[in-house]
C-alpha cells in the first residue's frame, strides 16, 4: 500500500539516539531503580541487572531497531510485513500495552509535576506522608495527570522532527547535566559516606532467588522501553546508514548510566537526614514521601535541589511517555489511515479516560504496573525475541546494512534464539501466577 505522504524521518542520528535515550530514560531510572536496589541487596543488584541488560535487553533492543527499521512500519505491520497475518495480533498487543503502561505512568508523573511545583514553593508541608496520601488519588491526581497527557499529546501530534525530536535532543541532555550536579551536590552532604556504603554493598545472598532475577529482568526490560514496540517505532523512522549495534550500546549505556547516577543522589540525600530506614519501605515512599520530607527540612538548599529533583523526574518521564504513546499513534496512522494530529488527540484523550481508575486508587495502578511489566512486557519480549530469532527471514542482513564490518552476529542470533527465550520462560512461570494472584486480590 502506498500512503499519500513520505513517512516521517529523524532529522539525524543524534536526534534518533537522544529520542530512544528518551525514552528509555524515565521514572523507570529514578524511581524503580532505587527502590529495587534498596529491596534487594544494593550493589549486587546492580550487578544483576547489569548482566540482565546485557544478555537479556540489549539483544532485545537491537532486535526492535533491526525489525523497525527493517520494516520501516508501526508495530502491526512490521509483524505482518515480516511475518504474516499469523502475527499481527501481537502488535495489537504491543498497542495493548501502551495504553495500559501510558494510563498509570502519566499519573505518576502527574505527581512529579505537582511535587515539583510545591518543592519550588516550599509547601510541602510536614506531614509528606499524609501529603502524598492527599495528592496521589482522588481529583487532584486526575488534574495533574490529564495536564501531563495533554502535554504528551500535543509533543506528538508535532510529528517527529518538529515534536519528538525538537524535545528529546534538548531535554535529555539537560537532564544529564542536572542529574551529573545533583550527585555533586549530594556528594557534599555530611552523611554522604553511609549512603554510599548502603548503596554499593554487595549483598549477594539475597540475589539469587528467582523473584529477584525476575525483578531485575522487568526492570531491564521497563527501563529500556522494551517489550512492547516503543524502541520499534522510533526505528521505523530510521535510514538505512544508521549502525544499529553501535546505536543499541549507545542507548542501554545511557540508561544505565542514567540509572546508576541517579543512585548516587537518591541516597546519600536519604542518608543526610537519617531516613535510611524508610528507604524501602513501599514502592513509592522513598521518592515521594521520604525525599520530600528531606528537602522541606533543608530549607531554601531544599527547595533548589528539590524542584531541580522533581524537575529532572517530570522530564524524563514526558520523553517517555511521549514514545509509548507515539507506538499506538504510529499504529492508528498506518491502520487506520488517520492523520497524526486526529490519532494523537483521539488516542490521547482515550488513555487519559484509561488512566482515570489508577488516578482514583493507588492499587489499581499498582496491579497496571504489575500486570504491565510481569505479562506484556515479558510476554511482549519473548515473543519479540523469537519472531527476530526465528522467523524474520534474514535479520543478519538487516544489521548488516549500515554496520558493515560487525563481527558477533552469531552472539546475537544466539542469545536471541536460544538465551533470553528461556531466561524470558523461567520468569514468566513464576511472575503470571504471582500476578494474577494481585489482580484476584483487587478485585476481592
Ligand atoms: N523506559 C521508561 C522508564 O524507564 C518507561 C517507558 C517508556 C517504557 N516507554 C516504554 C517502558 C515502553 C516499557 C515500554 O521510565
């Protein structure tokens, strides 16, 4: 089929490489990273999940470029160009996914928004847990989190150079000088030292329990944006010159780094003001109950770190959710023919209606975020891995182009075909009763 107007391109390849680095760099970073880490272990978690990303992830990454660009579609039809109608269905799935990641993350980060905004007032308050009780459900998490949708939507209804692009190529650096200063400055708090022996003792006894193995895989997976086609759609937009293996290394080193950087200021900041024991004690309550409480107590120092804190969580988050929802864009403008002002808009407003119940009860996005990453993105991942390893006819060839030269193909093929199929399995045997056990418990 023939469309009306040439597909979209990146308008270069830095601007391809900071919109993946986009979005893979997210709330998954600063968020999930640290709590992980301060769950099970510190330094050797980090370990962990280093090897997951890069025996698991980056094969997966640099198959979504190679089958994106390949295709040069959207997820629906890259499966069916390479794969049949027999396929198809799993890039409804891919789109599945986006609406469900999309709907809970931009309530979270409906909060940042909010967070940010009330570090640069100082009026947190000091009750932070009371607080964050008060802002995270009910009308006040729906304003923020329909203002942070609209935002997303009109990012992407821009196109990709004049929106996508535009943002990510002077946000994400940005971002990384601010969270390079943050751990500067954190490095000169008093109780820096314990904060840094928290975070990079190796406890190994803890790690090697099939639920931390787990959590280390989704957390690969979530915080390189994969399973689900974001890192696919972005590629669709990619010439063939672009040296995917050295632009797959580029993007996962980023996002650790990223990731690990955001440690290094997350707890020695705990640790200053004698927090450390409420590190791990929920999900979110290092980030939006304990920090906060930290920056309310550090006066006007507080209020400049905080809102450059927040700051730097707002965009990171918009830089992603921008991808998940440019997949179900890209998915709307190839199926359905639709222009990319109307799907973004209509496709925007529905996952804001989607995103609705998690903004109402704390545990419905707890059980989206749960199902999100367990099922689809594992699944997602899977799936993904043997479609590339298996059946796509000559993905080698499709490397090739553009790599010349590149040598650990055979790696590559081998990990895709054999090794992260089975790591992928053993998970996912364990995370689909787990997680189906959560949702039976939300809906007791
Ligand atoms: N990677 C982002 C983060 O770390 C979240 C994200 C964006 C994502 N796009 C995705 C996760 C696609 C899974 C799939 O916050």
């Amino acid at each position: 089929m023939v469309s009306a107007s040439p597909r979209e391109q990146w308008a270069s390849k830095f601007g391809f490489v900071m919109a993946a680095v986009g979005s893979a760099v997210g709330l998954g970073n600063m968020w999930r990273f640290s709590y992980l880490t301060a769950e099970h272990g510190g330094a050797a978690f980090v370990i962990l999940y280093l090897a997951m990303m890069l025996f698991v992830g980056l094969p997966v990454l640099l198959a979504e470029l190679v089958l994106g660009r390949g295709a040069g579609r959207s997820p629906v039809q890259a499966l069916g160009h390479f794969g049949g109608n027999a396929w198809k269905p799993l890039g409804l799935l891919f789109v599945a996914s986006g609406f469900v990641i999309l709907a809970y993350y931009s309530v979270i980060a409906g909060w940042t928004v909010r967070y940010t905004i009330e570090a640069a007032l100082d009026s947190f308050g000091s009750d932070p847990a009371g607080h964050f009780g008060e802002i995270s459900e009910g009308p006040q998490a729906i304003v923020w989190h329909l203002i942070f949708m609209a935002v997303t939507s009109a990012i992407v209804a821009r196109g990709i150079k004049g929106g996508i692009e535009l943002t990510t190529t002077v946000a994400m650096p940005l971002l990384f000088l601010v969270v390079c200063g943050l751990a500067v400055y954190a490095a000169t708090l008093d109780k820096a030292g314990p904060g840094y022996t928290y975070y990079l003792q190796t406890d190994f006894n803890d790690v090697f329990s099939r639920e931390v193995l787990s959590e280390a895989a989704g957390q690969a997976f979530f915080s390189l944006s994969l399973g689900m086609g974001a890192m696919l759609t972005y590629a669709s937009y990619l010439s063939k010159d672009q040296h995917l293996p050295n632009e797959s290394v580029m993007i996962a080193a980023a996002d650790f780094a990223v990731a690990f950087i955001a440690g290094l200021v997350v707890f020695p900041l705990l640790f200053a003001l004698g927090l450390s024991s409420e590190v791990s004690e929920s999900t979110v309550g290092a980030l939006f109950i304990t920090l906060p409480g930290a920056f309310g107590r550090m006066g006007a120092t507080g209020q400049i770190i905080g809102t450059l804190f927040f700051a730097t969580l707002v965009v990171g988050a918009l830089t992603s959710a921008i991808s998940l929802l440019e997949v179900v864009v890209a998915s709307a403008m190839d199926t359905l023919q639709w222009s990319r002002h109307k799907s973004a808009v209509v496709f925007g407003g529905i996952i804001a209606l989607c995103g609705l119940p998690a903004a109402v009860d704390i545990d419905v996005l707890g059980a989206m975020d749960e199902v999100a990453n367990n099922i689809f993105l594992l699944g997602g991942g899977l799936a993904l891995a043997v479609f590339v390893g298996w059946v796509m006819p000559d993905p080698i060839g499709e490397v090739q182009t553009g790599a010349p030269g590149v040598r650990w193909f055979f790696l590559w093929r081998t990990l895709l075909r054999f090794v992260v199929p089975a790591v992928l399995l053993y998970i996912l045997v364990d995370a689909v009763p787990r997680t189906v056990a959560t949702l039976a418990g939300l809906f007791r």
